[in-house]
C-alpha cells in the first residue's frame, strides 16, 4: 500500500546511535580515570541542561564536573574517552537510509544533545549522508519535551504532522510528538520498529 507519511523524525542517541554521554558512560569514566563519581554526577546534573541547549562550550562544562580541581590526565585524554562511547546501530541506520530512499521521504533529526558531541556524531557516522536537517537542542536552543523544538522541526520540514512519523526511545518525547498530531512510534529495536512504519505503509518489500 502507498504511504500517507512524507517525512520521517528521527532520535539519535537510543535510536541510531548508542546514547552520547548517559550515566552509564559518566560511571565508566570515573571508574577508568579514578574520580569520585557521585560529586561529578551531581555537577553534570547542575549544568548540564545549559551545554546542551548551547550555552556554554564543551570545555566549561567539562571544567565545571571535573577539571575544578587538579586531575592526573588531560581534558584531551577525557574527550577522547566520551566521543569513543558513542557507537552506531548499524542495522537501523542502514534501514532508514533505505527506506528514505524507497519512499522518497524528508528525514529530519530531532535530538538533545551538546553541540562538539552532536558534530562529531554526524560526521563519525556519516548521519548526513540519509539526514536532510538535525534540530539538535544544541542548534535550536530549546530541549524535548518542550514543544518548541518538534514545532520547529515540523516548520523546516512543511509537512502536516499528520503525514510525519516520530521515532524516539523515550515514551515521554513521544507521547509530546503524538500530542501535536504526529505518528509517534517508541524504538525498543529494529524489528518493533519496521513492523510499525510498515504498518503505516513504509515497506521495503
């Protein structure tokens, strides 16, 4: 059957990719670099809204949770370590590209994250080879769930919410994408996923 979906949303961290910087990377990174992990932990939680809707650089916000004080590795050493947590989905991001090009569909990024993470994500995994435009909360300024950054996603792409699928892991940002009249659907992996844009008429078959 034709499909009625014109463009596709897309998340990034839990969707195409393995989350950029979540706990389970910041407790590895104290494990590995031997710091306290509980005071690093509530420092990001302070300030880490503000990197990641672009206030601040990279470098204050790491001088903010860890380098306060004298460390025995360098900020080099500990940038390297966070971009290399980040690892790609390959099976989903080969799906999309396929299925953008089948179907003919805009595909648009719509995430949270910090703008030297997001940059090198994008060209690591070569996202913008299938990805027509990234609202990137680092970009746009504004973070799901605030409706903003979906409206302005829906803006770019000047396609009715009703002709746009929204693909996220997180059940809260869906159910904001849904609210503002798009077919939401939640990742939990490859498969749930294809069954459900299928079922919305974006076969490969």
């Amino acid at each position: 059957m034709s499909s009625k979906i014109h463009a596709l949303f897309l998340d990034v961290g839990g969707v195409l990719l393995t989350n950029g910087w979540d706990r389970k990377s910041r407790k590895l990174a104290s494990e590995t670099f031997g710091f306290d992990y509980a005071e690093m932990d509530e420092r990001h939680h302070l300030t880490y809204d503000t990197y990641e809707v672009g206030k601040i650089s990279l470098d204050t916000y790491l001088e903010r949770i860890v380098f306060f004080q004298p460390r025995n590795f360098s900020k080099d050493d500990f940038v390297k370590f966070m971009f290399d947590q980040s690892k790609p989905y390959s099976d989903m991001i080969d799906f999309c590209t396929k299925l953008k090009a089948a179907h003919h569909l805009k595909v648009g990024v719509i995430s949270n994250e910090a703008r030297e993470l997001t940059e090198y994500r994008i060209e690591k995994f070569q996202l913008g080879s299938f990805v027509d435009f990234f609202v990137s909360s680092c970009f746009v300024h504004f973070r799901k769930p605030d409706e903003d950054i979906f409206k302005l996603a829906l803006d770019m792409v000047q396609v009715e919410p009703s002709a746009c699928a929204y693909v996220d892991d997180r059940p809260l940002f869906v159910e904001v994408a849904r609210k503002l009249g798009m077919t939401s659907i939640q990742h939990k992996n490859l498969e749930g996923t294809r069954q459900a844009l299928e079922s919305l008429g974006l076969s490969l078959k």
